[in-house]
C-alpha cells in the first residue's frame, strides 16, 4: 500500500534517492531505516536540509501542460561529504526521486515527483550546504520535430534545400475532410538530375499512396507514376512527364504513419503515443498505457481522428499541447510515468469529500481560514467563438471554418467577448464544431477558482483529481484540481 496520511506529522518524512550510475545515495530529513521488503532495507541519512515546496500545475485549460518547475534538494555538507562524493561520482542528468510518507516500511511512502539534476548549472556547494536544482524530466524529452532535413540529399531541388523531411499523420486521402480531395500534400524531388524524378512524400513509412498530382492534376498511377515504396515513403514518375522546380507542384493524397499490423494512426491517444515513443524516444515504461486507453475511452476520442501535416520545426511539447487541448485532455506525471486523463468536470465515478476540518486555518485567533475564491481569473469567459480548421498545406490556409454566438449569454453580458480557437489537429466538421460548442457550453459561465490550503490528506493528490468541496458557499461541489503546491516541511498542500 502507498502513503496513508494517517499518522501524526511529526512522523512524517521526506526520502530523496540520487539514482547514479554505480550507485542510489539515499537521504532523508533525518535519520532513518526503510524495510523494502521482507528481505531488504535501506538507511537514509538525515541530510536534507528544510522541505521546500514542490509546485506541480497544469496550465490552464486553453492551454493544458503540466507546468515543469524547477526543485531544490539542499544537503548537509558541514562535515564535506557530499562535495567528495560529487568529485567522485557524475550528478548531472542523473534521475533523482522523492518519496513522501510515513513509518519504516517503503509501503508506507508514495513517490511525489521524479525527475533529473538539471545540467548546466544543476550542482553547487559550499562548506555548509550542497544544492542540486532537479528538473522534470520532460525538459529531456523535448524534441524539434521534424527530426530529418533534406540536406542528406545532394541533388535536391532548389525549394527543398535546408527544409525539413515532414512527418505526416492521418488520413489525407480523397474523401477526407473536404470530401473532394482538394486537401493534398506537396513533396519535395530530391533526384533533379534523373530523367524519372524521385519525390519523397515524409520521414517514415506510409499507409498507403493514394493519387499523386501535378499542378492539382491527377497522373495516372499505372502509366505516369512508378517505382512507389510505402516503406521510404517515395515514388517516382515518368521520363513523359515534364517537371519544372522552380514552377511546377507535386502533391499526393495519401495515409500517414501506420502500426505495425498496419492501422492507420489517428486516433488522438494513438497520435499522441506515437510521437512520444517513435520521435522522443520513451518506451512503454515511461508510459501509463492503462491511462491512456483510460483517456480515450472517457473522452469519446476514441471514435474521433485527427491529422497533421508537419514539415517545419516545432517542439514535441508545442505539438503535443495542441493535441490535449484539442482533444480536451490533460497530461499529468504520476509516479514517474505520463499519465494523460481526460478533463472531465463533473463525471468522476467517486470522489474524495473535503469539508471544514481539512482548510487549515491562516491564523488561529480569528479562526479565519487559508481560503479564497475568484471568478474567471484567467478570463476564459467567451459568448462567441469564431474557429477555423482542416488545414491545407498546399495553399498554407484553413479550408474550414465554423463560428457560433450564444445570444442568451451575449443579453446577460451585454457585451459580444469573441475569442478565437485553431484546430491544428482535427479536421472534421462534426467534431471541431461539437469541441466548439462544448467551449461554449463551458465558458458562457464564468468559471470559480477555489485555492484553500489542506493537511496530509492533500498529499495523496494528483493533478487533475476530483473533490467534492464543502465549505463556505459551497456543497459538494465538483473541483478539479489544476495546481498543487505542497509544503515538504510542514506536509501541507494549497490546491
């Protein structure tokens, strides 16, 4: 079982693990001696030095990451034991794991943040004191995407030089989106000097290639186009047709990246599991795959698509946060792993009560509490919402766009507040138009933000969790939890 809360505080403690190369220095606020298991155990010398305060958040829902914040480990280093052991061992980029809880037995403690010693300027000491700033892992895992250029190819065509191999998901073929196959994808020939032109399509293998067109007119797939690899994602065409660089556009309908049984990639979770294993590189035990079928399955996203094409540099983290959010999910980190959860309100099965013993008082003589409410503080209200989607890469403009007004909203305001969503990610008019109304339906009402500070039953708490919230104005009311800052020393959290 993990951490309880039921102790008292005083037997609350902090473990913070040094995950090294050749070995785990393990220390804690003070001294003690942890059963692992029936077999094995481990002392943690008392050398962390204060708590501080562990800030875990997940943006804001226009735009949902959790917030990747910065840590301070301090370490007695009086005696200059840790400045010998970070001459001899390497810090930097090294995993380091803090646990909070209670009692002897490792059971007993729930590991709150993972993460890494920041490098460059992640180590420093003096004679009294050993700092290493440990950083969310995720800044490791940032990517430029697309990875590849087209310089590997010598003999490219002048408009193809320094650009970037894109990677394409989802159905682009003739009956997507717009129904016409108007919405195509330019390639790039990167074999000018051959009489039969090589176009290469991405940086990955295909689903499947569908029709290839020159100045928006189709070539005949049998006579005019040959040589086709789904694999490299190429083809050629015929000595017969003409091709000019400088005047003259390839494009192709096609289907993207696949699995390996050979399904189209396009459900939004899938989108999202393969960019974080096949670009970033993590592998399935980085991953809550339970979480992830858990998100599809709870949002609708499982009967939903999406498509990109991606052919300039962006960061996996801008990519994947245009996902989340338009798929209405967020991402946390749990116990070390990506853990996605869809941002549900009110639908939560069971939730946890919190009520007036659990808002920690702000000062005892007035009995007044560490509580505060405000309405709309990042003002998200909206009563109209213009959109465009279903990008087309080809003419670099959004071929669909779908704009709604809640009459009886603008009346109560008296005021039109406009705000404007792009859908990078989803295409089809039904759902990019029902993601509007759902916004609608959300912000029409100003949304009430509740920050109260909690006792240990808060330490059990993820981002994204629902309570239902009783106090002052409020009876069991939904909240979802957006930030938590927890306090190491006294083991209390504001929500």
């Amino acid at each position: 079982m993990a951490f309880s809360a039921s102790g008292k505080s005083g037997e609350y403690h902090m473990l913070v693990e040094f995950v090294l190369d050749s070995t785990t220095l393990r220390y804690a606020d003070e001294d003690v001696s942890i059963q692992q298991s029936n077999a094995t155990g481990f002392f943690y010398a008392g050398r962390v030095l204060g708590g501080g305060t562990l800030v875990r958040g997940l943006g804001t829902f226009l735009e949902p990451h959790e917030t990747v914040q910065n840590f301070e480990v301090n370490v007695d280093n009086s005696d200059g034991h840790v400045q010998k052991l970070i001459d001899q061992y390497r810090f930097s980029n090294r995993k380091v794991r803090v646990w909070l809880g209670e009692g002897a037995k490792k059971s007993q403690y729930s590991e709150v943040f993972t993460g890494f010693v920041a490098h460059p300027n992640g180590v420093s000491w003096d004679e009294d004191t050993a700092t290493f700033t440990v950083v969310d892992q995720r800044i490791k895992h940032r990517k430029l995407l697309p990875a590849s250029r087209f310089t590997a190819f010598p003999d490219i065509e002048p408009k193809g030089k320094n650009q970037s191999i894109p990677i394409i998901y989802g159905d682009w073929g003739l009956s997507a989106g717009s129904g016409n196959g108007s919405l195509a994808i330019p390639v790039i020939c990167n074999t000018m000097s051959d009489a039969q032109k090589r176009f290469k399509v991405c940086d990955h293998g295909l689903h499947s290639l569908i029709r290839v067109m020159k100045n928006a007119v189709a070539l005949n797939l049998t006579t005019q186009v040959n040589n086709i690899c789904l694999t490299n994602g190429t083809f050629r065409i015929a000595t017969a047709v003409s091709y000019d660089g400088t005047v003259d556009t390839i494009s192709v309908n096609c289907k993207g990246i696949k699995t390996i049984n050979g399904t189209l990639i396009e459900k939004p979770m899938d989108v999202l599991r393969n960019i974080q294993t096949a670009w970033i590189g993590l592998t399935s035990t980085d991953l809550n795959v339970t979480a992830y079928h858990d998100a599809s399955n709870s949002s609708g996203t499982d009967n939903e698509v999406v498509r990109r094409f991606i052919n300039t540099e962006l960061s996996s983290e801008q990519l994947i946060k245009e996902l989340l959010n338009e798929s209405q999910v967020d991402m946390r980190f749990v116990g070390g792993k990506y853990s996605p959860k869809y941002r549900t309100l009110d639908l939560e099965s069971a939730r946890t009560d919190f009520r007036d013993v659990d808002v920690i008082l702000a000062d005892v003589h007035t009995e007044r509490a560490d509580f505060s409410v405000q309405k709309d503080p990042d003002r998200f209200y909206a009563n109209k919402i213009r959109s465009y989607y279903r990008y087309d890469p080809v003419n670099t403009l959004y071929d669909g766009s779908y704009s709604r007004q809640v009459t009886a909203a603008v009346a109560a305001a008296s005021a039109v507040i406009e705000r404007q969503m792009e859908f990078h990610w989803y295409y089809r008019s039904a759902e990019t138009e029902q993601r509007v109304d759902w916004e609608l339906a959300t912000y029409t009402t100003e949304p009430v933000n509740i920050q109260f500070r909690s006792g240990p039953r808060a330490l059990l708490l993820n981002l994204a969790d629902q309570i239902d919230f009783t106090y002052n104005i409020f009876n069991d009311e939904p909240i979802q939890i957006r930030r938590i800052e927890t306090d190491l020393l006294t083991m209390t959290s504001r929500l």
